[in-house]
C-alpha cells in the first residue's frame, strides 16, 4: 500500500446515463500528501471525490483508499476518510456541539468522549460560543468550518475536501486555509478539489489538473508554472509617450509585446528578469520613460489557460506558450507573484 | 476565526497522530443513537407537532358529523354507534397521513443534510430508515392516544371491548401503521422528490383510506368499490381493529391483518434499504 500511494486510482470511468464524468483517471497520492485537483465546473472533480469516498461506485476502473478497494470494501474505507463537501452535510435543527456528538457516537465514542471530542473540535475551529445554538442560525463560513469538523470527528487518515471554500467570504477562506494547512502538518493525507488556482497553489504540495473526466497534467506548482514560460514584464510608458514606438523597438530587440491593454500596458513575454535590463535599455534608446514596470512569474492561471487552451484546441499539448494572448488572461489573476 | 489563534495546533486537531483506529459503533447502538436524533428532529418544532397530533380528533369530529348524520343505524351492525364503529377505523387509517409525512421527511433529510454525512460513515444504512420510522411511529402513537381521549371527552367513546380490546386494537394498528410508514419511506427512497412523493402520495392515501371499510361498511358500496375495498388491506385492519375494540367477535380479521401488515412492512423494508442504498446520482 505505501508503494502504490494511500490513494490509488487506475483508469477510472464513471458514467452518468448520457454523461461521461470520468474518461480514464489515473491518479496516486502519497502518505501525508495534500494533492489538489483543480478543474472547471463539469471536469469531473467532484465525481472522483464521490467515488473515493465510496459515495458511488466506478463504472469502470479500479480506486483504492488506505489499501481498500472503494467498491468491494467500502467500510474498510470509511473508516479512515473524513469527507468534506460542497454542501454542508449536518443537521440544521441540532446544535453544532449536538452534530459533532452525534457523529463520533457512530463511530464508537462513548457519550463522554464524544462530548469531549465535540467541545475540542468547536474550540478549535472557532465555534466554542456558537456551539450550544442550532446550525440553522449559523453563517455560510461557521456551517463549512462545523461541516469540517464534522469531517474530523472520527480523527481520519485522508480526508476529502471538495471545494471547502466555495461561497465564502475571503477573511473565512483564509481561516479555512489556514486550518487546512494545520492539518497537513499532523501528516494527513489531503485530496483537495477547487477551481481557485491561489488555493491549489497555496494549500497543495502536488496539482492534478482534471479536464473532461481526464488528467490533463499533473505536477508540483513550480512544474506545472514552468510549462508556462519565463513570466512577463509588464509596463506603461509615461502619458506622453508613444506606445506603437516602444513596440517598434522592443520587436527588434526580439521581445515584441502583446497588443496594449486596457489599463495602457504593454506586456512582453520574458524567459526571466534578465529580459528586464534589456527592456528598459531598449526604451530608453528610443526616448519612451516609463512610470511602471515588472517582472510577474507565471500564475497557475498562465498554466491552466494554456494547458486548457491547448488540449481543447489541439490533442498534443503545445510547448510553453510565448503568446501574446496570456497577456489578457494576467488580469483575471488576482495575486500575481511580483518582483520588481 | 481570524482571532489570535497562530501558535501550535489546538488539542484535537490532527497534530495529534492517529490513534488507533476505533471500532465503529454496534448496531444496536447506532440504531439508539439514530433513534434519538431522529425523534429529535420529528419533535424539534412544537408546532408541528400541536397541529399533527390535534389532527386526527379534527377528523373525527368531522367524519363523525358529516357520515354519521347519512349513516342510518340499519346499515351498521346491531347495538353499535357510529362513533363506536368510525374510531377503530380511524386509528388505522390516521396512520396514513402521518406515513405520507414520514415519507416527505425522509426526501428532505436526504437532499444534502446529515443522510449524506451518513453514508461516507462506517454506518449501517438501513438503521436510517428504522430510526426514522420508529421516530414516526412514535408521533403515530400519540395521536392514537389523543384520538381515544378526545373520542371519550368528546363523544364519550367507550370501546365496548373493555380495556383490554381497546389495547389490542391500538397494539394492532400501531403495527400496521407502522407497515404503511415503511410504504412511504420505499416510496421517497426510491423518488427522492418532494413533489413527486406528494403528488403520487394522493394515490396511494385516498384510495387505501376511502376504499375501505373505515366509514361505511362494505355492504353499502357500489359493487365494484365493494371489490375493491374487500382486498384493500386497510379495510382488514380496520376490521380487526374495529373487531377488538367493540369486543365482538374477534375473528379471522385480527390474524389477517396482522399477517397483511408484518408482510408488508418486510416487502417495504427489503425494497426501501435496496432503495436507499443507490447512490446519489447528480
């Protein structure tokens, strides 16, 4: 079992009568791993969360969990998972401490103990004053931190978190991550699904990108960032300079930009900062100042816009995209990792 | 959540290695601990519970005066009253109400909530659906009692069967209420919808009540209600019910309908684990 990975999925299908969620899945996940499976709505995420969490059985493939096969023993496997979902699973009319007491009571915990169990869990994500009230009373970020609790109840080996942090507000995301990354460091196994790339890039140790129910890459952050080239630089020229001269130059030096964006950048494709020294020089000798100018590595937004972009375009994934086009997509990034 | 909290992992969380792994619970005790949440949540507002325990003595107040003005004392059997001859029927049959709401209540738990948390736990899934219907059963119970006490206050009922009767016909519909609640807990298990449970829910809910021997005898329906109502088994529980409770003759309509209702409830209950068991399919 340690070999083949805690989690262990080998050409999984799943269809829904039409619909193929899953088209050949193969994926491993180590001890103590926090893998994250980032996709579009529709990629095939959360089916693979449901089938490993023995929710639904594979139309064809085989998944094991903790060495168990998730279809043939499905209770082996669910004794070790803890499953956190895009909906909250807890009774609304019971009160958080009354969900969590519930929970570890079915999985063996004498009333005592899982009322010690209950009140440990609510001090520690928070909720030690909103315990005694019932769910139904508690905001969408206090219903996903007990909906995680309730996951944690029975002290799982791998826990599932599909989606954790959908709908919530970014001070609650950001507790939620922290508390997520707690937990890593007690050396759980993680499998995070998520459609936010600052999440993945910030929680997970390894990225499993899913498209159309197949695995369209699969790498650590910095891997799957160098697939995307050296980065950008980024720049815009004082009020009155001339952008179609700054572009004339700058192609001649070999380092032609993108189209200018509508905030007045310029955005040139860069193996690295060394480019920066030469852009500035180029401007400079053609008389174009500039008030503004950096160096962004790639996002996983660069990736996965490429990676995407290509497999839907085109079956072989093209090499790293030196196009003009990523340029646009670098404003829907909502961190770009700066340096000048 | 984004208070002072940034030194070492608080106790509980998973710092802490994992320990060994714990037995799930037994299945008696996970059948004890599902039974008490559910009962929990049957009577978690009062005011449904006020109105679905008040409901049936609105229905024999009702029926008693609307049927009991058009039932000629030549129709029903010698020395009974129609209140006598309506309140065992109505034992049973307000069991059917309630199974319908049991069945509802289940699709609602199902569509997220904790029946999802349940199945990703070691848990045995058909404890869920008992739980729930011994939840229900117990709500059926109280308005058994309320039905018997309004019916005395009211009308001032007393089974003619004694005390004892009057228990064998709650024991006895109590068990067959129990066969119908498993109806509507196949039923939602299968649809898992709301809507779709209400709306099919009529069709089975009128005809199990009103053809049947509940509020006429058999003899005065039309012919082919007659047929009908002669094999519904609520007519034979009704019988029976009726049979105990007045006292009189309790004849074969008692092992019938206790072999109608254990039959039933293990045909449901095979069908609704089977049900139950399908995965959510999104």
């Amino acid at each position: 079992m340690a070999a083949d990975g805690v989690i262990h999925v080998v050409g999984l299908h799943k269809r829904f009568g039409a619909v193929q969620a899953l088209r050949g899945v193969d994926l491993t996940v180590a001890q103590g791993e926090v893998m994250g499976l980032l996709g579009h709505n529709g990629a095939g995420k959360t089916t693979l969360v449901n089938i490993l969490s023995t929710l639904m059985p594979p139309t064809a493939g085989t998944a094991s969990v903790a060495g168990f096969d998730v279809a043939g023993r499905p209770e082996e496997v669910r004794r070790r998972i803890g499953v956190t979902g895009q909906f909250a699973s807890l009774d609304e009319q019971l009160s958080g401490h009354d969900n969590l007491v519930l929970v570890a009571r079915l999985c063996g915990a004498s009333r005592a103990r899982a009322g010690r169990r209950a009140d440990e869990l609510l001090e520690a994500f928070g909720l030690g004053d909103a315990g005694r009230r019932k769910a139904v009373t508690y905001s969408g970020g206090m219903r996903r931190r007990l909906d995680l609790a309730l996951g944690l109840v029975g002290r799982p080996e791998i826990l599932f978190l599909d989606e954790p942090t959908v709908g919530l507000d970014p001070p609650s995301r950001i507790g939620l991550w922290e508390m997520v990354e707690e937990l890593t460091r007690g050396g759980t196994t993680v499998l995070l699904t998520t459609q936010y790339l600052e999440e993945a890039d910030r929680l997970a140790d390894r990225i499993t990108v899913l498209e159309a129910g197949r695995v369209l890459v699969s790498g650590t952050a910095a891997e799957l960032k160098s697939r995307a080239g050296g980065g950008f630089i980024s720049f815009r020229l004082e009020p009155h300079g001339d952008p179609a001269v700054a572009a004339e130059a700058l192609r001649l030096a070999g380092l032609p930009p993108g189209a200018e964006t509508a905030r007045g950048e310029l955005t040139v494709p860069a193996e690295g900062s060394a480019d920066l020294a030469t852009v500035i020089r180029v401007l400079d000798t053609v008389g174009q100042n500039v008030t503004e100018i950096r160096h962004s590595e790639p996002s996983l937004d660069d990736v996965y816009l490429a990676l995407t972009g290509a497999w839907s375009r085109d079956p072989v994934p093209a090499g790293p995209p030196r196009r003009a086009g990523v340029a646009k997509a670098r404003r829907h990034t909502a961190d770009p990792r700066e340096t000048v | 959540m984004n208070g002072p909290r940034t030194t070492a992992p608080p106790a509980g969380l998973p710092a802490q290695p994992h320990g060994p792994r714990r037995e799930p619970a037994g299945k008696a005790a996970q059948l004890w601990v599902l039974t008490v949440r559910q009962i929990r949540l049957v009577y978690a507002d009062s005011r449904v519970v006020l109105f679905s325990v008040a409901q049936p003595v609105v229905m024999l107040l009702l029926i008693s005066q609307v049927f009991g003005s058009l039932a000629d004392r030549s129709i029903l059997p010698r020395g009974v009253s129609y209140i006598e001859f309506l309140l065992p029927a109505l034992l049973v049959t307000t069991g059917i109400g309630t199974s319908q709401s049991a069945g509802v209540g289940l699709v609602r738990d199902m569509e997220g909530g904790m029946v999802r948390r349940f199945r990703v736990l070691p848990l045995s899934l058909p404890l869920v659906l008992v739980a729930r219907s011994v939840a229900d059963l117990t709500r059926s119970g109280m308005q058994l009692l309320v039905l018997v006490v309004g019916g005395h206050l009211l009308f001032g009922y007393r089974a003619g069967g004694g005390v004892g009767g009057l228990v064998a016909a709650l024991l006895l519909s109590t068990l067959v209420i129990w066969a119908l609640i498993w109806i509507f807990i196949a039923l939602a298990a299968w649809l898992r919808k709301v809507e779709v449970l209400s709306s099919i829910g009529f069709f089975v809910n009128f005809p199990l009540m009103f053809a049947s021997s509940a509020f006429v005898p058999v003899e005065v329906l039309p012919g082919w209600l007659a047929a009908v109502a002669t094999v519904n088994p609520v007519s034979h529980a009704v019988e029976a019910s009726r049979d105990l409770a007045l006292g009189g003759q309790a004849g074969s309509e008692v092992p019938a309908a206790l072999c109608a209702g254990l039959g039933l409830m293990l045909v449901m209950m095979l069908l609704a684990f089977r049900a139950f068991r399908r995965p959510p399919e999104e």
